[in-house]
C-alpha cells in the first residue's frame, strides 16, 4: 500500500488527519476530498489551490459550515456556495463577503437556521422587520442584534419573548414596562422577571405566573411580595430553594418550610432555627435529600431515626451526625451497605458465570447438540434464581460461546 492509499484511508475515516499528512497530499484532490467529506474543518490543511476549488469547498461546508472560513475570498463571495453554508449553520454567515452579508435571500436563510446570525448582516437588514421576525423566531435573544426601532416593535419583542423570556433583557424600556410582554417573557422563563419595571415585578399576577414557571424568581420580586404567603408557597412547590429568598415570616411559617423541603431538602438551611428542630421537617428533608442533615439543629442530629433516615438515603449524611452516632457500628455499616451490595451483585455474577460454563461444558462434553435457544428455555428458571433475567442471559450466552469455542477446539485435535 503506497503513502497515498494509506492517507486515503485514514482521512475517509478521519479528515482531521489531513493536518499531518505532507503538503503533496495536502494538494491532492482527492485525498482532501475524502478528509473533507468526513471532516469539513479539514479545508484549513488543503493547499490554497484546493480551497479555491469549487467543488472541494461545497463538500466542506456541506458537512461543516463553518469550513467557510477556510474557503477562499472568491468562494466567500459564490451565493450558491455561501447559501449551502448558511444552512447547514446559519452563523457562519460571518465567514460571507460584505456583498452577500447584504443579500436579503442569503441573510434570510442564515437566520432561519440560526436566529444570532442576525450580527453579521447589514445595519439595513437588522432593521428589517421580515428578516428580524425570522430570527427572533428562531432564537429570541436574536433580538440583541436587530435596530434599537425593532426592539421597541411589540410585535417582534413578543415573537422574541415567546421564543426565550430572557429575550426580554434586549426589549426597549417600555416594553420591558409593557404588562403582556413580560407576561409572555415569565410565562416562557420566570426568571425574565429581572428584567421587568419595577413596577411590574411588584405585580402579584406576573409576579404569580413568574414563580410558577421557575421558584428561583422570587428573588426577583419586590420585597413586599417575599412575605405574601401565597407567592412563597408556589415558588418554593416549585423550587425549594426559593426560601432563602422569603421573608423571615415566611421562613418561620411551618407549612411553607415543609412544602420546601420536600421538594428540596437542603431547603431546610433557610428555615427558622426553629423549624430546623423540628423532628418532622428535618426527618422530610433528610428523606428527600440525606445531606440535608447538616441543617439540623444538634438534638436532631444526635436522633437515631433521623440519622437512619439521612443516611439510607445518603449514606455520606453520616458525616453531619453526632460524634456517637458516627462510630456507632450500625450506622458505618448501613452507609457502606450501597457498597456491599454492589460488590455482592458482583460476586454473585461471577459465581452464576462459572456455574453456566462448566453447566455447558458438561453437556458439550455429553455430546448434546441441543440449539442455544432449546438449552436457555430448559435452564432459564434456574439460572435467573436471585440475578435479573438479562444479566442471567448475557451470561448464559457468553457462557454458550466458551462452550462452543472449546468443543471446536477438541474436534480439531
């Protein structure tokens, strides 16, 4: 095989290769052909002859769009070659020539595939509304790039928040005061709600729909909203870690902590130093969450049952118990028992493959001829006692395999 078979190859099976193959290959069309057909980055190791070719360039950044930067200026400026660029990654448009950055048709197809290759296009096509519309549409944070008179459009702000709410950053100052709009953008995101008016975040229905669709934005709420009862308990349902951002009232409520901590444990740091003493609230957060144990207060810690409950969940829970609770025998056992168990399933593998083996060898050795499927129906009862039925069969058939390999043996000898 000569040096270019070989390079052949092993760029059809990796183009990258192309980087270290020598500069006469690197000059052989169909050596890069084949490397850019599999890797179209590879256009960056061709010569600068087979970058400017046509045909090599298409299947680069038919594969790999962004091989277009490699291509060279006059193929930067080809509409076809460009076009068939854009969409297979829309913001390789930047690689484009100035003229075709300015081409409606090219710039249309660029954002529709990829709504951010909006920022490589003309100050003109960012302030046209088709085009802007087409990129929000597909991504809406888009919007950053389109004119500062689209961004105060409600239409296409709208079509951007719906998109992804925190497209709502990029909207005008009006609109972000606009009641519909950020009722779309939280709606999309709650976490959007940073960017609305002040005033708007200190609207309990936005605020509402806000932390029903993320918890976490309670912090973005106004202060006011953090002890409404109603507003806490939805955001915390929904993330429980949204207590911290509550009101010490709130932190003090039993009801809100325990909705809380049993949608996240670890939720129980931000409860009230009561509450964290409280046997039921820890023993839900420990269930939910063992680590959560480190929360509690030092009585709880010390609790035999919350610190089994802890552990059986996390057995590195024990860490945070009382200094006798972490030497007590049964507690180190219990948190190495997920180990056990594993180095149990283990051994009992083991033991099931060579019980299958020398099963087989038995019955190969005997002269049986029974088809793998007949042998796996007559055993199958046995050899699934204690094992799941498809590890029971993996073996068995790797078992089979052994089997069958030494009987060919013996029959050649």
């Amino acid at each position: 095989m000569t040096n270019r078979d070989f390079m052949l190859k092993i760029v059809a099976q990796d183009g990258y290769a192309l980087e270290f193959a020598s500069a006469e290959l690197q000059a052989d069309r169909e050596v890069v052909m084949a490397a850019v057909k599999n890797f179209g980055h590879a256009l960056h190791y061709a010569s600068d002859e087979l970058r400017a070719n046509r045909e090599v360039v298409l299947a680069a950044v038919k594969e790999y769009g962004y091989a277009l930067e490699h291509a060279s200026a006059e193929l930067q400026a080809d509409r076809e070659v460009v076009l068939v660029t854009v969409t297979q990654d829309g913001d390789s448009l930047r690689f484009a020539s100035d003229e075709l950055r300015r081409n409606r048709e090219v710039v249309m197809a660029a954002v529709a595939q990829h709504g951010c290759a909006l920022e490589w296009t003309s100050d003109q096509l960012k302030n046209d509304r088709e085009v802007v519309m087409a990129a929000v549409a597909q991504y809406g944070h888009a919007l950053q790039y389109a004119s500062d008179e689209l961004r105060r459009n409600r239409e296409v702000v709208m079509a951007a928040v719906a998109q992804h709410g925190m497209a709502l950053q990029f909207a005008s100052h009006e609109l972000q005061a606009d009641r519909g709009v950020v009722m779309a953008a939280v709606a999309a995101n709650g976490a959007a709600l940073i960017y609305a008016s002040a005033e708007l975040r200190n609207d309990r229905e936005v605020v509402m729909v806000a932390v029903k669709q993320n918890g976490y934005a309670l912090q973005f709420a106004s202060v006011e909203l953090w002890s409404d009862r109603e507003m806490v308990m939805a955001a915390v349902k929904q993330d429980g870690e949204s207590l911290r951002h509550a009101s010490d009232e709130m932190r003090a409520d039993r009801e809100v902590v325990m909705a809380a901590v049993v949608q996240t444990g670890s939720a129980l740091e931000y409860a009230s130093a009561e509450l964290r003493a409280d046997r039921e609230v820890v023993m839900a957060a420990v269930k939910q969450d063992g680590t959560a144990l480190i929360y509690a207060s030092a009585e709880l810690r010390s609790d035999r049952e919350v610190v089994m409950a802890a552990v059986a969940q996390n057995g590195g829970a024990l860490q945070y118990a009382s200094a006798e609770l972490r030497n007590d025998p049964f507690f180190v056992w219990l948190k190495a028992r997920p180990r056990l168990q594993k180095l149990w399933t283990v051994l009992t593998v083991r033991f099931y493959v060579v019980l299958f083996v020398k099963k087989l060898q038995r019955r190969v050795e005997a002269g049986d001829n029974e088809r793998l499927e007949a042998a796996w129906a007559e055993h199958r009862e046995e050899l699934t006692v204690g094992v799941s039925e498809c590890v029971a069969r993996a073996v068995f058939q790797h078992g089979w395999a052994a089997c069958e390999s030494s009987r060919k043996r013996l029959r050649v000898e």
